[in-house]
C-alpha cells in the first residue's frame, strides 16, 4: 500500500519530536508498505527539503513544505495567518508526492482538516489518528462534508473515541481503539545492576522517573513538589524533558533533554516512573515505562484507562502532591508490590507492540478503504 502521512512534525537527526509517528512510519515500511511523510518545515531558505530515511531500505520519504509562522495571532478574516500558511504548506507536500497515493493518513484531526481538500480534489481515501490531549481544543470550525469524507478514525484510547464522535467529527461506526504501542527493540526490560554500574549510581537507592514535558499539565512542578516533600526519605529522580517550568529539587541525579534512543537506559535504571499528568491521548512515555517493566503512578483519568490497572500502576488524583507523594513511599518501602505492578507492567506492554499496532491499523485502512 501507497500511504501519505500528514504531521504537524517528524523526527530529524538533531529533534526528537513526534516520536510515535516515526516508529509507526518505519514499521509500515518494514512490513512493505511505501510510505511518504508531509511536515511541514518553517520557514527556511530552501524551498524543500526531501529527507529520505536511511531505515528501513529507503522506503520512508520525508518532504517537509516551508511555511511562515508569524507572531501572534494575525488574521485574514476568521483564519488565523499561520495556520493558512502550514495549510496551503499541506496542500505543496501532497502535490509534490512522486506517486499518488492510495490513503492519507493523518495525525491528528487539525492536519487531517489541513489535507482534507487535495485529498477530496483527487479522490483519496483520508484516515484519522486522534491522539490529541483534548480534542476540542485543536478543532477549528469543521469543514463543510468533512466528517462525511473521512474513512476511519483511529483512536489512541477510548476518551479520543468518545470526544470524536460527541463532537461531530466522525460517526462511531468509523471509530476503533488501538492504543498506542512501543518499539520492544528499542524498550525492553534491562540489567538494572548493568545499568546503574555504567552510570555509576548507587545500587540500592530508589529512583523515579519522569518523562515528559516540563509543563503545567505534564504535572512536572507536582512532581517536584512531591519530591521535596520526600527529601530525608531516600528518594532520587531522573526529570527527562525540558519546558517553560523548571524543576528544582534535591537529589537528582538527571534532569535535561535526551534524544528518544537514549531514555530506555534511564528507565531501566528507576525503580518507578511517576507522570501526573492532566490531559493525555494515550501517553507513549507511560508505555515505554511500562515495557522497560517499571511500575507506574499515574492520574486516575479516563485517557489512562485502556492501559493502567491495579496490576500494573497506583493512579493518583493528578492535582494532589499528597497523594503521589504517598505514591512513591509506598512503592519505595513495598519491594513487593513494586514487583507486581512491574510484572503487571510487562504483561500490558506485551500487548502494545508496534509491529502488530502497524499491521492492525493496516487492515482497518484497508478495511475502511474498499
């Protein structure tokens, strides 16, 4: 199969942005499939910039359409200036693809919107991954036939079904769930001892793990707050990220950015990883957590549902420190039932593979396509 993939970003070798949409990308083309991605670029001096990957075999594409951002929220008529640009951006990519192809798919509803008009110029099927943290808050006013073009519409988690449908994007009939899944190449279950030798960290202190943005609603700052209340307690962390919020707390032994490849090691050095986090589609940083066999504390909201259970996690009210703290000495002082939920963690993620999330979400677009 021909698939077009529309994003509003896409790794290169320096950004570790958008990594989901990659390791679904690759994993296409493992499996055969000719895969041509669209993200736009802002404004550089080149016009284009064809990237192909040099994994697996050449067959991803990567044609990344310049487009203007400019400062603040100017407007022609109702359409704010740089959402026009990366649209009329949208519409470059498609037209420039070498060879037509049988599907568009597009992450999330803003850039399916976006696509939408070459796709129904040129009678292309258009797909939908919903894996927005709220998905009201990226819907402008829905184009006219929109919801009635879009073939299918795969969801990250249940909620994304659920907000979808209530609000007129698409009719269930054209909505399934695949949560998201994680590369067991990349995130597996590792020597801790190894681990904390190689980075020289002591074996037996007990260390959570943070991966996300540094933001109000990744929950960074509760989680900093959390740990001061934990200070005495022989309780270290690793913060993995960066934000508008900067974390100050004692005791961590890592705080900063790394690239996508480097964060399995950290994970696997941690004893927990603890996400408080207000909104979320599916949250990959908890199912890679997951799949490096960690137990998890995370918020007790609707989008963790089809993935945290009591088997595998502690689920906080995201917006009480007091209850994360607890959380974490509970985990700390229970070698036991830290055990089992990072056993509980394993056998969820085995069910969250990318090679079979890729070949499931095939048959569905094919499905939906006939």
């Amino acid at each position: 199969m021909r698939i077009a993939i529309v994003s509003y970003d896409y790794p290169d070798a320096k950004r570790s942005v958008f990594p989901f949409v990659k390791q679904l990308v690759e994993e296409w083309a493992r499996q055969g499939h000719e895969c041509s991605v669209v993200a736009p670029n802002n404004f550089v001096k080149t016009r284009y910039l064809w990237n192909p990957s040099k994994e697996p075999s050449g067959k991803v594409k990567v044609l990344r359409p310049n487009f203007l951002s400019v400062s603040g929220r100017l407007k022609i008529g109702n359409l704010e200036l740089t959402k026009l640009f990366h649209k009329r951006a949208v519409y470059k990519g498609l037209k420039n693809l070498s060879t037509k192809p049988d599907a568009i798919y597009c992450h999330f509803w803003e850039s399916a919107m976006e696509a939408y008009p070459y796709a129904k110029e040129n009678s292309i099927p258009l797909l939908v991954a919903s894996g927005e943290s709220e998905v009201k808050s990226m819907i402008p006013r829905i184009p006219e036939g929109f919801s009635d073009y879009v073939k299918g519409v795969i969801c990250v988690s249940s909620k994304n079904k659920t907000e979808s449908i209530e609000l007129g994007l698409a009719d269930e009939s054209k909505c399934e769930v695949f949560p998201n899944a994680v590369n067991t190449k990349l995130f597996y279950p590792m020597d801790k001892v190894k681990i904390r030798q190689k980075m020289s960290i002591p074996l037996d202190c007990f260390i959570i793990a943070f991966v996300g943005w540094f933001n109000e609603r990744k929950g960074i700052m509760r989680v900093a707050e959390a740990l001061r209340k934990c200070e005495g307690e022989s309780v270290y962390s690793f913060l993995i990220g960066s934000g508008d919020q900067e974390p100050e707390v004692e005791n961590v032994l890592f705080k900063g950015r790394l690239m996508h490849e480097q964060i399995p090691e950290y994970l696997n050095a941690a004893d927990a990883f603890v996400l408080p986090t207000l909104r979320e589609g599916c949250c990959n940083a908890v199912i890679e957590a997951m799949s490096c066999g960690l137990p998890i504390i995370s918020s007790n909201l609707p989008f963790n549902w089809d993935v945290l259970n009591e088997s595998n996690s502690i689920m906080v009210n995201p917006i009480d420190v007091d209850e994360i703290v607890s959380a974490i000495i509970t985990l700390r002082d229970d070698r036991k039932k830290r055990e089992q939920l990072a056993a509980g963690s394993i056998r969820m993620a085995s069910a969250l593979i990318i090679d079979q999330r890729a070949a499931t979400i095939i048959k569905f677009i094919e499905k939906n396509i006939e």
